[in-house]
C-alpha cells in the first residue's frame, strides 16, 4: 500500500469557473472522456437551471439531483487522480460557487472568445484572489469569431487583475481557424476537416523557426505568427511555476471544447504544474496535508432528494491524514464523535462507498442534520478551519410564520436550511424578526417550496428594505456603543451570532463610515 505522501503526490483537486454558456459543462466533459471517466459525449448534465425556471419547481428539484450526481467528479490521467469540483453556473447560487471554492486547490476559468470577461467571471475570480489561488485560463470557441487575442489579454489583465503569460496561441479564428501553436509542448495544433468532421492534428516542431510551419499552415500565417510571437515574447513574462503557484501568473490555453481542440493540451500541462492538496488554516494553527492525523472540513451540504426521510450529504474536504471508514472523528463545533458506516467517493457521476480516502479527496458523508457548512471534523484534535466566508446577500425579505400550529416545523426547517447555505439568516436586534438574505430572488421560492414540502411549514415574506449586510468590527468601545444606540434598529445578528449593520442605503453606510472610523464595516463574514 502506498504511503499518503504518495496519495497526495497524485491528487490534483480543481474547479471550473465561468459566466454561463461560456462552455464549463462542455470542457469537464472533455476533460473526463479523456480521462476515461465517461465513454460518451452527453454524459454530464449541465446544472444550469434553464431560463424561465423560475416557477417550475419539478425543474428545480431535477436540477437538484443533476447537482448532486456532479457535485465532484474523478479521474485519473496520467497517473493523476484528479478531482473536478462543480460550481453551480447560475448567479443566483453565487454563494454555493463561493464556498466551493474554498475547497479547491487551483481553478480553470474558461472565457468565451466572442464575449470576452463577463460578470459573473470578474466575481469569481475575485474570490480566487483573495485566497491567491492558482489560475489557469482557457479561452473557448476559438472555432468562432471573437476577439483579438492581444485584446482578450488585455482585458483579462485589466478586468480580472490577472498577469497573464500565454502558452498557447491562436492561428486564424472562426472560419478561417487555423490552429494552435502550443508553446509548452512544442508543437502546433492543426484544426481540419476529414469527412466534415473537425479533428486535430498534432505536428511536433522544433520551435518557430521550423519550416514544418510554413508547410503546414502557408506562409502567409507561418509569418504571422512568427510576427506575434515576438510580441508576445516582448510583452508578457516567461512562465514560471512559482509564481503561477502563488497566484500571481496565469497561464492561458486557446481551444474549442466542442470541438475537442485544445482541450488535452490544456490537461496535459494542468497534471504537470497544478498544486497538489495546499496546507490549511484553522484558527489554532496551520494544517499540513502529510500530518499523519485526519482533518478535514464541510463546505457543501446537499439535502436528500428523498422529501421523507430529511437526511442529507455533507460534502467533506480532506486536508491531513487519512480517512477511514467506520472510525469515530470529533465534530468539533458540538464535540461530538461520529462514525461513519457509508462515506461516499465521486469518480465521474458514480457514487461509491469507500473504505479510506486521502487528502484532496472529497468524500460524501450521510447527516441526520450535525454538519453546518464550515464545520470542521479530527481524528480528536481541537481544530476549526478558516475561510468559509459569507458575502453581503443582494436581496433581503422578512419571513413570517403563516401557520400557527407549524411554527416549531418552520423554525427547524430555517435552521435546516441555513446550515445548508441556501440563504443567510438575520434576526434583528431590537424586536427577534428573522429576515432571509439571498444572492437571487429565485432562492425565496425555493425555500418556501422546500418549507412546505420537506417540513410541512408555510411562509410568506415581506419587503424589507436594505442595501447590505455588513459584519461590524470594532476597536474602539465607546463608539460601538454610540453605533449601538443610534443605529439599533438596524442591527442584526447572524446565524453565528455575529453583529450585522444592514444598512438601509449606499447613503447611510458611508455615513456610518464616516461618523464611526474606529468601526469597520466589512460585506463579508471573514475579515
Ligand atoms: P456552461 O456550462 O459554461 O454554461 O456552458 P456549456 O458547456 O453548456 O456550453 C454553452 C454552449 O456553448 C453550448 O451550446 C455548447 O455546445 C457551446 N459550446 C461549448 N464549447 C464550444 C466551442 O468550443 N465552440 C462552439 N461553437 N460552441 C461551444 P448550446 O447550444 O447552448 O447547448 P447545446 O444544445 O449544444 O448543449
């Protein structure tokens, strides 16, 4: 049996960011086929909820289950075990991308090469940032027309921060798309058509100059190419692994996915350079993977698609040691040890028990309602791991009871649902209203759906009005006080009993700024 050093050592645990339809479903499906995960095109569901969803509850429920089956998904490739962690692609389930990400060891982005950066890119790359996590960027649909490649640089540079080093570059595009010539393999990517089928040719070449490029492309874009290259050369930096490891440099791959063009390129080069399982921080000291006591985290909880019976799969990242089956571990927020007779591994969308799991590895754990995203699980050691922030929700309503015979069910259910991480949940200062605040609107239907199909509880809602939810931090007594007294109708505590301003407008936060400078005011959980 191998030793966890050489577990770790294999263990390549990443996710996949995009604004929707940029082609994140279509690459992890490539990525699988290649590593013999699925046999098929088609086999990976996406996990978008489909325009107009809105109010089809069956479609959101159908959803729900796809995203379990591809909550994680494993491979091997090249005697890699790699696991690809889902994010959800619809906006409105930001939250759940946000906290996933806290899992991951290195994230490919995927950019559209028609419509360059979009939103929901810029967000999520912001949070990779914050944490300096390690980015690759794969720039889809070459097989369309898009954008200048200078351009897409520039503006990857500009919109999402990143310092980008090119290691693959486009020859020609849409119609008239030629290739790639990959820089870290040496070698240029053909992109032909046999039998109206687009295949890839791989040509090996001794660098630029070789005249097999002028032979396979012409020469009219051999020299073209040639002419890019030395401004590529002149303008972005050499490629260098630690400086991509510590977030600061970010390779970019060109491709089509669809096309499957690019795609192995893109893998071959993320075995070889992407990090293995990184350390983490718990509040009482750094955890190191080789340590050889089990640690490891929750950082999704997925309720049983089952109404009748109410348990649910915690999702657990393993950061040291070694995980086994049927061994008793410390739930260390409630100081609790449980055992587990059916923890679950993902490889491709197959669930199976497993016996022992390394760290990097997630494993699926059943939970009769212990575990709260976050929630940190030891062989006996008193260890919370850090970094599972919560963001300022966009939307905010008040909840009300709208059964009085069904109130302890509604309670239990809010409880529920917020340790799941569906919405965040305010109850304010000065009179206990509990307020929900969401990414997306669609979230409130989706609880008062679940409310009442899963708990036997009903809800309605009710406006309330605020422009954030903003975790207050205080070094100064006497103005917390003041605050406290001017400010308390506006005072909330979340569901860790921290002290939330939820500011009524952009107006009113500065102000509290302004007024209050030994305060600070921060839109997430974790400052
Ligand atoms: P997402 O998960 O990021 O939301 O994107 P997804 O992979 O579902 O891709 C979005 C659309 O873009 C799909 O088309 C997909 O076929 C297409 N696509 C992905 N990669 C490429 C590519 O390299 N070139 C071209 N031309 N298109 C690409 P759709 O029509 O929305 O869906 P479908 O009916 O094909 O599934």
């Amino acid at each position: 049996m191998s030793s966890i050093q050489e577990e770790i050592k294999k263990r390549r645990t990443f996710g996949i960011i995009s604004h929707p339809d940029a082609g994140k479903t279509t690459l992890t499906e490539k990525l699988l086929l290649y590593g013999g995960a699925i046999q098929e095109a088609g086999a990976v569901k996406s996990n978008k909820v489909k325009k107009g969803a809105t109010s089809d509850f069956m479609e959101i429920e159908r959803q729900r289950g796809i995203s379990v089956a591809t909550s994680v998904m494993g491979f091997e490739y090249r005697s890699k075990k790699i696991n690809i962690l889902d994010t959800p692609g619809h906006q409105d389930f930001a939250e759940d991308t946000y906290r996933t990400l806290t899992a991951v060891d290195s994230v490919i982005v995927v950019i559209d090469v028609a419509k360059g950066v979009e939103a929901q890119t810029e967000k999520l790359v912001e949070v990779c940032r914050m944490r300096d996590t390690p980015i690759i960027v794969f720039i889809n649909k070459l097989d369309r027309e898009g954008k200048d490649a200078y351009d897409l640089l520039d503006e990857i540079e500009q919109k999402l921060g990143l310092t980008v080093c090119p290691l693959s570059w486009p020859i020609g595009m849409g119609q008239d798309f030629k290739g790639i010539y990959n820089l870290w393999e040496q070698n240029l990517q053909l992109y032909t058509e046999q039998k109206k089928q687009k295949i890839a040719q791989s040509i090996k070449i001794e660098g630029l100059d070789d005249p097999a490029i002028d032979q396979y492309i012409g020469q009219e874009y051999a020299t073209e190419l040639r002419e890019d290259f030395e401004l590529v050369d002149g303008v972005y930096p050499e490629f260098n692994r630690e400086s991509y490891l510590k977030g600061q440099l970010s390779p970019v791959f060109f491709g089509s996915a669809l096309n499957n063009f690019g795609v192995q390129e893109l893998l071959n080069c993320f075995v070889e350079i992407a990090p293995e399982p990184l350390p983490k921080a718990a509040e009482q000291r750094l955890v190191k993977p080789a340590e050889t006591v089990f640690s490891g985290f929750v950082f999704k909880i997925h309720a049983n698609m089952d109404p009748k019976h109410r348990d649910r799969l915690a999702f657990l990242k393993i950061v040291s040691g070694k995980f086994e089956r049927n061994t008793a571990y410390r739930h260390t927020r409630i100081n609790k040890d449980l055992r587990f007779s059916n923890p679950t591994a993902f490889m491709a969308s197959k669930k199976s028990v497993v016996d022992e799991a390394f760290p990097g590895d997630i494993v699926g754990l059943h939970d009769t309602g212990n575990f709260r995203i976050g929630d940190t699980l030891t062989s006996g050691e008193q260890l919370e791991f850090k970094g599972i922030p919560s963001f300022s929700p966009e939307h905010f309503r008040f909840i009300n009871n709208a059964d009085p015979m069904k109130a302890k069910q509604l309670n239990k259910g809010i409880d529920q649902l917020m340790d799941e991480g569906v919405a965040q949940l305010f109850t304010l200062e000065n009179n206990g209203r509990k307020i929900i605040g969401t990414v997306g609107a669609l979230q409130y239907e989706v609880i008062q759906y679940r409310l009442e199909h899963e708990y036997g509880a009903k809800c309605t809602y009710e406006n309330y009005q605020a422009y954030k939810a903003c975790w207050v931090e205080s070094n100064n007594e006497e103005q917390l006080a003041e605050f406290r007294r001017l400010k308390s109708r506006y005072l909330a505590r979340d569901k860790f009993d921290r002290l939330v301003f939820l500011a009524d407008s952009s107006f009113s936060l500065n102000m509290a700024r302004e007024k209050f400078d030994q305060l600070k005011f921060h839109l997430k959980s974790e400052f």
